[in-house]
C-alpha cells in the first residue's frame, strides 16, 4: 500500500460528485416524496447490481419513516398505479432492467423518479424528476447489467459505478434525514419500526 491509503482518492471523487449536484433538483425530488408520504402512495425502488443495493438501502429507510414502499422484483411487492412513485437508480441510465421498470411504471400513470450520471440516458428521459450525480465515467454500449457483469466491463479510478453508487449512497442518507426534518419524524418513530428479529 502506498503512503497514502487509497480511500482518500475516493472520497475526494465522491465529494466532488455531490458536489455538483443541483439543489433545485435535490429540492424536487423530497417534494415528491413529501407529497408521497402525505398522500400514502405506494413507492417502488428499482436498480440492478450495486445500484439495486443502494435503493434497497434507502427503501429500508423509508419504511422506517413510515412510507408505503416496496423493492420491484421482490415476491411481495404489489402493482404499481396511477399516482405512485417509481425510484429508479441507474448510473448509466440505460440499464435494461431499470429502464423497462421505468417504462411500465409511466404506462400506468406512476410518477418516476431517477437518479442517474447522464441527463440523456433512456432512463432520464423516462422521468417525471431527474436527480443527477456525476460519477459514472462512461456509458457502456451493453445496457444489460447481467452481461456487463459476464464481460468484465470496468472503470477507472474505482471498479464499474462505485463513484456514482458511494455518492447516491451519501445523497440518499442525508435526504432520509431531511425527509425526517419535513415529516416531523423522530428516530424514535424509526426506531418503533425497525426489525425486531435477531
């Protein structure tokens, strides 16, 4: 290891990643959740791979303040409607998986909310709101996530989207705790629903 552990390049890379991201954008997407929240619209959360892990992350969070949310693809998740909210995480923007969650949702009249690098990806142009966090460096020609992974596709600096995937991680978190500030949501409230099995 070098005199200077690695990690330190990474968080310089993630904190210049939240770095530019656009307060108005960061603004519009806790409005929609706001009104989600108030309104008890269901809310889905998409993403394949790492990014899937990301939005599980924050789904978790949103149950713990009291949001009606579930992970699209899991055995229990219900349809989604007209009025609801799909999260969808994709750091290209073109993740075939994604991106076709995406499409369904607009179909049945579901609002969709996306956080991706590229403001041109299919999956930006699918979206009611776009959240962009710089950090994927490069748009793959393989949209599929499965054949990426087979292929062995990397990036520099940090392997795949893990500039992009640490930094929506980091945004995420701290919107859970602006979302519990506008929600008048004590830990406490989180704590009440929090797992219990060991």
């Amino acid at each position: 290891m070098s005199a200077r552990p690695p990690f330190h390049d990474l968080l310089r890379a993630v904190e210049q990643s939240l770095d530019l991201v656009k307060p108005e954008q960061a603004n519009h997407f806790l409005e929609i959740f706001v009104i989600a929240y108030r309104e008890k619209r269901v809310v889905g959360v998409v993403g394949a791979g790492r990014s899937g892990l990301v939005a599980k992350s924050f789904a978790m969070r949103l149950m713990h303040l009291g949001f009606n949310v579930f992970v699209i693809g899991e055995t229990i998740t219900p349809a989604i409607k007209d009025g609801d909210i799909l999260l969808a995480v994709s750091g290209s923007g073109d993740t075939e998986l994604t991106v076709s969650s995406a499409q369904v949702a607009k179909r049945v009249g579901a609002k969709v909310v996306s956080i991706t690098s590229f403001l041109n990806s299919n999956l930006a142009k699918l979206s009611d709101v776009v959240l962009i966090v710089p950090g994927r460096v490069q748009r793959t020609r393989t949209v599929d996530y499965f054949s990426r992974q087979l292929l062995g596709i990397h990036e520099p600096l940090a392997p795949l989207g893990t500039v992009f995937e640490l930094s929506v991680s980091f945004l995420l978190d701290s919107m859970v705790t602006e979302l519990m500030r506008l929600l008048n949501v004590k830990e406490s409230d989180m704590l009440n629903r929090h797992s219990t099995v060991p």
